[in-house]
C-alpha cells in the first residue's frame, strides 16, 4: 500500500522504517493560540501594577496574546511593518476590565491592519484615585522598556500611536515625552482633570509629547481637564454636558460618568462610520454658535480637523500650531456626526431692541433648530445650525419673530428680511443660498418657506 498523505518510508540501519503522522491522512490540527484577558483587582488589591500587555491582530481581533518580551512578540504575529496602536484605560474604581475595550480593539482593527496592543494596569489603577495617578510614573517607565523592544525588532518611533483615556492620555503624555516627543501621535480622550488641571507640561499630556497630540474634551466640568492640551483640541458641545447624557443625580453612577467616556464612544464611532466628525477653530464655543468661525483658514489654512485616524487630523500644514480649540456639535447617540451651516437673516430696516428669530430645518423625519439675534441698530444676525441630515435633504424651514413679551396686550410687531444659509465650511461666500422672496414675520407667529439646496 503506498503512503497515505502523511505517510513516509525511510531506511534506518539497513531496516525499513514506516511512519505514519496523523489518522485517517488527516493533516493535524493547527494549534490555537492561547487567549489572554484583562486581570480583575478589587479595592483591597489596588497598589501593584502588575502590568499586562495584550497583542491583538486583525486576523483574530477578540484573542489578546500575552506579550512580554521579545521572544513573545516574534511568535506572536506582532508585524513591524504594520503601525502599532497602544491602548492605556484610565482609573478603574472597581477593579473591572473596561467594558469598552472589546469594541474598541475590534473596531480599530477593522479599520486598519494594525497591531493593537491594549495596557492593561487594572491592578495599579484600581481603588483610591490619587493612588492611582501616583502609578502614572511607574507605568509609564514600564510601557517605555516595553516601547524600546518595538523598536529593537525594527519598528520606527513614528510608527507608534498612542491612545489613551483619561488618566490613561497624561500616562500616554509621560510615555511620549521619554521618547523626547518623537512617537508618531498621541489621542487623548477627555483627558484626566483632577490632579492634572494646574500640572506642569512634564506632568501631563502637552502637544511636545509627540510629532502629533491631539485631544477630545467631553467632560471638562467634572473628571475632564479643560484645558488645552494638544495641538488640536476638540471641546464637542462645548466640552460639557453632552446630549443624551444624564442631567440629575438620580441617575447614579451614568451621570457621573455618561459625559466623560462620550469621548471614547465618538472615536469608536468615527472609526465605523463615514460621516465626518468635523471641527471648526474659534476662541470660545460662544463665539462658534454666534457663527463668528465659519472656515478653517485661521490657523489651519482651509484644512478643517476631523476626530479619526486621519493623518493629523486632516491638518496640512507644518510647523503644527499648538493648543488650538476647536469645536463641534454631535447628536445623543451614534453616529453623533452632524452637518454644520451658518443661517442669516438681513432686516430690511432697522430696529432699537434686539431682534431674535427661531429658524428651523426640516427634513422628512428630522427637526433642527438655532436662534439668530440681530443686536439694536444693526441689521444682520447669524447663527450655527447643525442637522443630522445632509443639507440638500432639507426641504423646509420655518421662522418665528420672538415675541416682546407685553403682558397686556398682543405684540403685532412685523418685521421683514432676507434669510441665507451655507454649509460649513464657508470658503467661499458665493456658495451662500438665499430664498428667493422676502420673509414678513409677525410676531410669536411661526412662517414657513420651501427650502432646494442642490446636492453635491
């Protein structure tokens, strides 16, 4: 009988030898690789780091393999050529693996062929919060010895993009600055406040940590810091109190905490989705809503920065500015993503009080609004409106002249004007839409208009 397909014959000291691997002529089973998940600690544990560092690769996004030293990484599918993506969570008060974590590595991995390494340093960050930043030194040397066998197997410095979440982002920042700012970008995601505000820029999460630092501000009224840290500074609604967030105590642990990892859910989300996450820089949120920042130009020469991993942002241009705030507005849930447009309206007369205009955007199932105050003698207002829909899906729009509130009798105060609108950004004022025809407005009565923006 001849071999079977794992089968083979061989003389040995002048005696035919017959060997047969396997059954059946089955090939034998290719051995999996043994899973490694993140350690749990409770608040009695909470002191030592005992840092693990997790590998994850594209062809098996949801098994980490437990990465040490060079060895581990040169049998454990770790490519060099490919960048790397560190991961490093923040405080955890109960000692639990992030329950974000699976999603965010699946996610990037989907997005890009990447290695993926997640930190876990559960223990060291468990229990006492300012415990926990006493760590950020130790772990941060610890994730160094670790970065420099990287580069010993030939990865380049530039190469490495770390993405850290609150306390995680200044150990990023720390981590960066060892390496004298040459790692390829840090993300930090609502940066860590408390202990972190008044630092110094050796002590926390700065825009000379790295070729590239970047910075999405969801909470900077409670756990976020609300200072800028990076070269490009994303304040989304303004830094604080995001939409769909819990507003009363009553809700317990996610009002405390629904506003802060906002920020991780909007990079999860701007990684599954093709609707862009657009920012526009300005000197205060304030100052945006009033739609006095309509363009890129100052100080990114047109290129407007998006939250994703799009090379720096978007930003094209060098030397990079440092410390830029810029803001956006997102929906409550995902996508959160929201298209931008100024809207205007020019009084054909002027008045001597304040004149306020509700302007709303419909579409087929989607209402926006925004309110456009044209100060006393002066006759153009404007205003940001942001809409989930793109703005040649909109059909109508609606006014409504804001009321004097006279108590005694009915405001029959008329006003008329031109309405205009234009998609962020407004590079060129000649993309301005205008309706055709006047709008008469009378008071606390709301008008309505069929609104054809052409698709682009």
């Amino acid at each position: 009988m001849p071999p079977g397909p794992w089968e083979s014959c061989f003389w040995v000291g002048g005696l035919l030898l017959w060997l047969s691997v396997g059954s059946s002529g089955d090939a034998p089973p290719t051995p999996q690789p043994k899973c490694a998940d993140f350690q749990s600690a409770n608040l009695f544990e909470g002191t030592d780091l005992k840092v693990q560092f997790l590998l994850f690769v594209r062809s098996n996004p949801s098994c980490g393999q437990l990465v040490e030293g060079s060895s581990d990484l040169q049998n454990s599918g770790f490519n060099a050529t490919l960048g790397t993506k560190l991961i490093i969570h923040g405080f955890r008060v109960l000692g639990t693996k992030p329950s974000w974590i699976d999603k965010f590595i699946r996610t990037l991995l989907h997005a890009m062929n990447a290695n993926v390494i997640a930190v876990d340093w559960i223990y060291g960050s468990t229990g006492v919060y300012f415990s926990a930043v006493k760590n950020v030194i130790k772990l941060s040397l610890e994730i160094s010895l670790f970065l420099n066998k990287l580069l010993m197997l030939g990865v380049s410095e530039s190469s490495i993009h770390i993405i850290g979440v609150s306390l995680g982002a200044h150990v990023g920042g720390m981590v960066g600055q060892l390496f004298g700012g040459q790692l390829g970008q840090i993300t930090g995601l609502d940066p860590a406040g408390p202990e972190y505000t008044r630092a110094s820029v050796e002590e926390r999460l700065d825009a000379g940590d790295a070729l590239f630092v970047e910075a999405i501000h969801t909470d900077t009224d409670n756990l976020g810091i609300r200072i800028p840290v990076g070269h490009v500074d994303y304040f989304v609604n303004g830094g604080q109190d995001q939409p769909g967030c819990p507003t009363f105590f009553y809700a317990g642990y996610s009002y405390l905490i629904c506003d802060h990892m906002r920020a991780v859910h909007l990079y999860i989300s701007a990684l599954e989705n093709s609707c862009p996450l657009m920012a526009f820089p300005c000197a205060s949120y304030k100052a945006f809503l009033a739609g006095h920042c309509l363009d890129c130009f100052n100080p990114f020469l047109l290129s407007c920065p998006r939250i994703g991993l799009v090379e720096q942002g978007g930003v094209k241009i060098e030397p990079l500015p440092k410390e830029v705030k810029v803001y956006l507005l997102t929906t409550s849930s995902a996508p959160y993503c929201m298209h931008h447009s100024l809207v205007e309206f020019h009084l054909k007369e002027l008045r001597n009080k304040d004149t306020n205009i509700e302007v709303t955007f419909l579409s087929s199932n989607v209402t926006s609004s925004s309110k456009i105050t044209i100060p006393k003698q002066q006759r153009h207002g404007k205003g940001i409106m942001a809409h989930a829909t793109p703005q040649c899906q909109i059909n109508q729009v609606k006014f409504k002249f804001q009321s004097s509130n006279r108590v005694w009798k009915k405001d029959r105060t008329t006003i008329i004007g031109k309405f205009c609108t234009a998609l962020l950004p407004v590079n060129d004022r000649e993309k301005m839409v205008c309706l055709p025809d006047p709008v008469n407005l009378q008071a606390s009565v709301t008008v309505s208009r069929d609104l054809k923006i052409a698709c682009v």
